[in-house]
C-alpha cells in the first residue's frame, strides 16, 4: 500500500493550479513508455492513480492535449497553462480514473511506487526498484 493518505493536495510549479485528492490511490506506479518519456522529458512518469471522483481542482483550470493511447480512444494530459506543469492524465479507456503526476503532489515523498509499467519502452540505462513487479505493457486487469 501507499504512504499518500488523504486528503492531500497539489499543484503546478507557479501556484495558478491547485488540487485536492480525497481517496486513497488505487494504484501508484513508473510508466516508461515513449509518451510518458516525450511529455515528461524524463525517462519515466510516475503517477498516483485516483477514482475520478476524487480528484477536484481547487484554483485554476487546467488546460488539456490529448494523444493515441494503446488502451483504445486518447489519452488526455492536464497542464498548467501558465507554467507547463503536468498535473495529471485521463485515459478515454478507463473514464473512471486519472493518473496524478507525483511530482505535483505537496508532499511527493509519501508516495510509494507499487509497479514498473512499458518497460518494453524503457531505455537500457534506466534502473528502477528492485523487488518491484515490472510489466512489458501493461498489468494484468482485474475484474
């Protein structure tokens, strides 16, 4: 389990956006793939998986940009209009969930990676946490 209790709050890099999370995540994990990579200029973006009900934008508006997502439909990126903060991810496939940035969170130290997803797209040099389960694409979908 994750150490990201609630509620908790974030935001962008130059405070016009800020958000509240009120569920405890129902996934936190590494995605390596190559849109990952391309939007967070970054080897890997690691998100906090949330009910879409639990996630409210308390300042601000969040501007989106969508692209193909291997799941079917878009994903579509939230960001900070002013600054380019990342904040989060919604993917058409999964209307029920959004994917926080950790790195927007207030506080991304109680966040505790439970996967390592696309590995498949992962570059040689990157590491990620032993003793982690790692996935090709992505996980296995429980019913």
């Amino acid at each position: 389990m994750t150490q990201v209790t609630t509620p908790f709050g974030g935001g962008c890099a130059c405070g016009a956006i800020r958000y509240e999370g009120t569920a405890e995540p129902l996934l936190v994990l590494n995605c390596h793939c190559r849109d990952c990579q391309q939007s967070s200029g970054g080897p890997f973006s690691s998100f906090v998986v949330l009910p879409a009900n639990a996630f409210k934008c308390v300042q601000g508006t969040l501007r989106f940009h969508a692209s193909p997502s291997e799941m079917g439909g878009q994903t579509r990126r939230g960001f900070c209009a002013e600054c380019g903060s990342p904040i989060l991810g919604k993917p058409d496939a999964a209307p029920h969930i959004i994917a926080l940035r950790a790195g927007s969170l207030d506080d991304p130290s109680r966040f505790k990676p439970q996967m390592d997803v696309w590995t498949s797209d992962a570059h040689p040099w990157t590491r990620w946490s032993p003793g982690l389960p790692a996935f090709a694409k992505y996980p296995p979908m429980g019913d």
